[in-house]
C-alpha cells in the first residue's frame, strides 16, 4: 500500500486536505491498472502511447493524456477538467507522484 497526502485549494479562503492511498498495482505489460481508495474509490489505468503517457478511468467514461508521473500541478489541470470533479482529479495526481518512483515505462 502506498499513502499519499492530498491539498486543493477551493478559493483564497477555503483549502481541503485528506489522506488517500494506491492499495493495488497490476501491471499488465502494456499497461497499469491502479486501485486508490480516498474520499471515493478509483480505478485507473495507466499507459503510454506515442504522445506519452495517458490516464483512463472507465468507470467515469474518460481519459486524458499526462505529463511525467510527477508532475502534480499538470496532471491535477487535465484531471480534474477530464472528470469534471476537483476531488478526483487532485486525488488520482497525487496517487501517480506517489507512484512515480515504482511505475515503469519503456
């Protein structure tokens, strides 16, 4: 299990904070499937295609491409504009910088 921290600032006054957690990692071979457990629970796979790496989540209907698996403030943008839910979409990004260093892509 893999335990990460989560901040979204909602507005100059308000900012939100919680706990979440990766509790399983497939790897596939061409792909991840991701398992995160927070306020909801996520799956997500987790790839790389000629234009880089993406993220789908099927239960929501979306995907979107990624920057480097580190790289919280873009990925956390096209996230939370793919799902249309701030929450989730700061959630998955911070679950893929905590990610970043067991994750592999060749």
């Amino acid at each position: 299990m893999i335990k990460f921290r989560c901040t979204y600032q909602w507005n100059e006054y308000e900012k939100d904070d919680w706990d979440g957690s990766v509790n399983q990692i497939v790897h596939y071979g061409s792909h991840y499937e991701v398992f995160i457990t927070s306020r909801s629970s996520l799956r997500v796979l987790i790839g790389k295609s000629s234009s880089g790496l993406f993220a789908c989540l099927p239960d929501f209907f979306v995907g979107c491409h990624l920057s480097t698996l580190n790289d919280t403030f873009y990925n956390r943008e096209k996230l939370i504009h793919a799902l249309d839910n701030p929450v989730d979409g700061t959630t998955v990004a911070y679950a893929l910088n905590a990610m970043a260093s067991v994750l592999e892509f060749h």
